[in-house]
C-alpha cells in the first residue's frame, strides 16, 4: 500500500535546506583565505614602518598639547613607542633576509598591545586617534598574513 505523501511539506523541507546551505555558504567560518605572497607581505610591513613613523609625529604633538605633557605616563608611552618601532624594523629585516617570522609578527602584536591600552585609556584625540587606526588596520593585515588569530 502506498501513502500519499503532501508536496507542501517537501517544498517546505527544501525551502529551509536552501536557507541554511546560503547561511553557513555566508558565514565567516566557511570563509577560505587566500596566502598573501611574498611581495604582499613586504608592502605591509613597508607601510607598517611609514604608517608607525606618522603615527609617532602626531602621538608627540598630541602629548605635548595634552595634560600628559611632562608626566610620567608620556614617558610610558614614549617608551612602548620606541620598543614597538625596534620590534617593527627587527621583523622587516627578518623577513627581509628568511622570509618568515612568525616569532618576531607576534612580538611586535604584543608591543602594540600596550600602545593599544594606552590610546584607549586616555583621548589624545585628533591626529594620533586616526594615525593609530591605520596602524591597527597594518597590524591586523600582518596578523592576518600569518594567520594569526589577533585581538585587540
């Protein structure tokens, strides 16, 4: 004996399968990345240093307009500056010469940390905000070339 089976709740059925294969299809986590080349991840730390270098002139002209002027927190933050730009010229160089480093990629994440806690605790506003964003954006493009997962 056959049973007549409604068409309605097979449409139904595809209907909701269709949904779910377009949301996962979407979803970040089916997303697939594709290796930066050799050349890409040159310019990011290319721009990396030029982007850093803008970056320490408006953070100084900020700090000096700012009530932080003379204190010891601009001595701080002078401080993981100077230690983010060394980390920085230490990987170009590195990579320069082997053409990986992820050892060092993580390092200057870690240095750029601290520079990140300070922007957030104290608005210097302005220039070094924005100058500063465009750092975090090269920052999290490198992240991103050694697939390194990177929180601020």
């Amino acid at each position: 004996m056959l049973q007549f089976v409604p068409e309605v709740p097979m449409r139904k059925a595809w209907s909701i399968l269709t949904i779910l294969v377009l949301v996962f299809a979407a979803s970040p986590v089916w997303a697939v990345t594709v290796p930066l080349q050799r050349e890409d991840v040159k310019r990011i730390l290319k721009r990396l240093e030029e982007d850093t270098d803008h970056y320490s002139k408006s953070l100084d002209s900020a700090l000096d307009k700012s009530p932080l002027n003379g204190s010891r927190a601009e001595d701080e933050i002078n401080n993981y500056v100077h230690q983010f730009e060394e980390a920085t010229d230490h990987l170009k160089d590195k990579y320069e010469d082997q053409g990986a480093a992820p050892n060092l990629t993580r390092e200057v994440l870690s240095r750029a940390q601290s520079i990140d806690r300070f922007m957030r605790r104290n608005s210097l506003g302005g220039q070094a905000e924005s100058d500063w964003r465009i750092v975090r954006s090269d920052l999290n493009l490198l992240a991103r070339s050694y697939r390194i997962t990177w929180r601020w």
